[in-house]
C-alpha cells in the first residue's frame, strides 16, 4: 500500500511543477479527438463539448478571450443538440484527381 500513496505522491509532485498553463494545454491534448478516432467519436457531444471546452481553457490562460468565446459557444452548441458533426472531409473526394 505504501508504494502505491508514493505514486500518489510523486504524481502530485509532478503535477504542481507544472504551470496552469500546461496543464490546460496537456488536458486538451489528451481531449482532442485523434485522427484515429475521429469516425468513432465524431458526434459524441460529450467528447466534442470537452474538447471544446478545453481549447477554450487554454485560450483564456493566455488572455486571448475572443478566441475562447467561439470554443466555448461551439462547446454549447454540442450540449444543446444545436450543431452537429459535419459529414466526413474525405467523403466525396475519392476518385478525384486520378
């Protein structure tokens, strides 16, 4: 048990060395929807709202409010069912140029 409360620590430790700001920017890399993913988790409003929300955080740690103001209303938009995935960038384009 003792191992596992210095991992806590040491974690703890790791965390409080980093800026706020860092922090933010590791939150919304990790929220971002990968390449990878982006069909599975595309229309997930709960992953696009949090993604928004988290490009919002960041921008507004480094005083640029006006460009949080559109994360944050686009983070809206997908808790309130208003907006909606896009369809895929890809679709449409096969075939094109060959």
């Amino acid at each position: 048990m003792e191992s596992l409360n210095t991992q806590h620590s040491a974690l703890s430790t790791q965390h409080l060395e980093l800026s706020t700001q860092e922090l933010a920017q590791a939150l919304m890399e990790r929220l971002t929807i990968s390449p990878n993913d982006w069909h599975r988790l595309k229309s997930n409003r709960n992953s696009r709202a949090s993604e928004q929300v988290a490009a919002a955080l960041v921008y507004l740690l480094k005083n640029q409010p006006e460009e949080a103001l559109p994360r944050l209303e686009q983070a809206v938009g997908w808790l309130d069912k208003s907006i909606s995935a896009p369809p895929c960038p890809t679709h449409g384009h096969k075939g094109q140029g060959s």
